[in-house]
C-alpha cells in the first residue's frame, strides 16, 4: 500500500513541476487527481500483467 501512495505523490510531485515549467499555475489538486488515475492504470496493469504470468505457468505445468 505504501507503495502506491508514494508512486502517487512521485507523480503529483512530477505534473505540478511540468504545470509550473509550461508556464500554468501549479493546480495541485488536478494534478493528484490525474495522478491518481495514472498509479490506478499502472496497479490494474501490473495485476494483469501478474495474472497473466500466473495462467502461462499453470498451463506449462498442466500440459
């Protein structure tokens, strides 16, 4: 869980950067907003991606 939580703020900290280099008030509440559904998208990518692994080794080890 801790995980997430610092990917989140990693990703909050990194679009309120590029906002303020792109000459846009820091809006940190959009910002952690889109962060957080850039780690949802990851988490749910790597638990496909974990359970996709976990099937192609049942199926080597069935067949």
């Amino acid at each position: 869980m801790w995980s997430v939580v610092a990917w989140w703020v990693v990703v909050t900290t990194a679009l309120s950067l590029l906002s303020m280099g792109l000459g846009q008030g820091p809006n940190v509440p959009g910002c952690a907003a889109s962060a957080a559904f850039f780690v949802a998208l990851g988490e749910a990518g790597h638990w496909l991606r974990s359970r996709y692994a976990r099937r192609a080794v049942r199926g080597r080890e069935a067949g």
